[in-house]
C-alpha cells in the first residue's frame, strides 16, 4: 500500500535536496575562471605567473591554454572566448580596429639552438646565412645540419628575417626547399630540434628557460643571447610580448594585470628571461 505523502513535507524534502546540491557543488560554482590563450613563446612564462596567481588568490583558477598563435589570441579576446590574450608582436591596422586595450609587458631574445651533442657555442651572421642558403651543409663532426624553420608570417621568424635582407633571402631559400621541416606552432619546434638529428632552430629565451627545453642555446657573433645584454643592447635580436583585452576588462583581469606588473611578477618574468616592460602595476 502506497501513503501519499502530504504536500507540505515535499516542499520541505525539494528545498533540503536542493541545499544540499547547492552546498556539494558551491566551491566549484564559486570558482573563478580567467582563461588565457595566444602566442606559444608567452605560453610557459604565463603557465609559471598563473601559478603564483592561483597560489595568492584563492577560489580563483587561472587557465593558460595550449598554442593557438598571436592571431588565435587576438580573435579570442575579441570575440570574448578568453580573458586575456597574448601575441608576440604589435597589432597590425586591421586588428587595432578591434579595439583591444595592447599592454606590452616583456621582451625576450630571439635565439639560436642545437641539439646538445653538436660541438658549436656561437654562429656569425654569416655562417647562419650560409647554413640557411644550403652552404654550409653539416656541423664540423660532420653530422647533417637538418633546419627547423617556421613560416615567415611568424613572429620569431619575422625578428631573424629582419637581421638583414640578405638573411631574408637565405630564409626563402630554406623555405623553397622540397625536404623543409616546418614547425607549425613554437612548441613543436623546440620539439624537433629536441628530437632530430643535427638540428638547427631559433625560439625565444623565456620559452627554452621557462619550458626547460633540453637544447644549445648558441652566442650569435659572440654574444651570449641573456637578458643583460638584451637591456645593454649589446644582443640585437628580440621580441616583445603583449596581453590583449578588452576595452572594459574583468575585474579578475585587471587583477591577474596588477599581478604580473607587480614585484613579484616581474621577479618570475625576469628569472625566465625577460626584460620586463616598465608599467602602471595598478594598469
């Protein structure tokens, strides 16, 4: 037999389920949620500032997403996708149409790498040429030079085209080629020269330190590609980064930008090889 029970206790019985539910799946509702994606070179220092982020302020989760480029970042931000996006170069005419507020925060330098294994410390502008015409074919073991390149559209690959025209030639040239390795995203290229036998690249310096990327890093014309010498200007070859958002940001962005801009963020950036951009820490 089937009581039918009264509908004053069902009332109460639907509101304990429902405080209930509420009180099991509060903090994940609480939790904050700032997503920030964009330029691969940016990504690892980010991931180490997200941190830190996370680690002063509690209930807030701060998420860096995988590669998806400067352009990537720039639509994400501007269509409202992600918080906060990272490119590795300025705006150009038609994005600065969109109407993002552009805080350049870092600049890195570009630099050269090897596998480990390959006997070479430093390459002159001139040797880098001859390696990127075909010239200069295999390292002084005699192991094969196997290039990993990256579209010239790329913000790393726009810094070492600008050393000189000559070295813009040399990069078409390497680009012509039918056996090329190009590297779609900066991950992958550290990934290939990490894995390829007698391989030559170019990343940035806060990717190799901050994604602890087993590669030589090489002097270029006997520099040695550190920070000091980005802030002397004794090493010629760099790159900014830049956060985008939007015009009227979140209140969370506008922490997580006090935040890298204030003493402890520019002590992280500064420790994974950057010259950090002097700012409003309040910006």
């Amino acid at each position: 037999m089937i009581t039918e029970l009264p509908k004053g206790f069902m009332r109460i019985l639907l509101l304990v389920i429902v405080i209930t539910s509420f009180i099991l799946y509060s903090p994940a509702l609480a939790e904050e949620v700032l997503k920030i994606g964009g330029a691969g070179s940016a990504l690892g220092s980010m991931k180490l500032l997200a941190a830190a982020f996370e680690k002063s302020h509690p209930g807030v989760k701060a998420v860096v997403l995988s590669s998806i480029g400067s352009i990537g970042g720039i639509k994400a931000v501007s269509k409202g996708g992600i918080g906060i996006g990272l490119t590795g170069r300025p705006l150009n005419k038609e994005e600065l149409k969109l109407g993002l507020s552009v805080i350049e925060y870092a600049r890195t330098p570009i630099i050269f790498v090897t596998r480990n294994n390959i006997n070479v410390s430093n390459l002159s502008t001139g040797e880098i040429i001859k390696i990127f015409r075909g010239e200069i074919q295999t390292w002084p073991n005699g192991e094969r030079i196997r290039l990993i390149l990256r579209q010239a559209a790329e913000s790393n690959a726009i810094a070492v085209n600008q050393i000189s025209p000559e070295m813009r030639k040399a990069m078409e040239i390497a680009m012509s080629r039918p056996w090329r390795l190009v590297a779609l995203t900066d991950q992958e290229s550290t990934d290939l020269v990490e894995k390829t036998p007698g391989a030559f690249g170019f990343c940035t310096l806060t990717q190799a330190i901050s994604e602890k990327r087993n590669m030589k890093i090489l002097s270029y014309n006997g520099i040695p590609p550190i920070t000091k010498n980005l802030v002397n200007d004794s090493y010629p070859l760099s790159k900014s980064h830049f956060m985008l958002t939007k015009p009227k940001p979140s209140a969370m962005v506008k922490e997580f930008i006090r935040f890298v801009r204030s003493s402890k963020g520019k002590r992280i950036l500064e420790e994974l090889g950057n010259s950090v951009i002097k700012g409003n820490p309040g910006q």
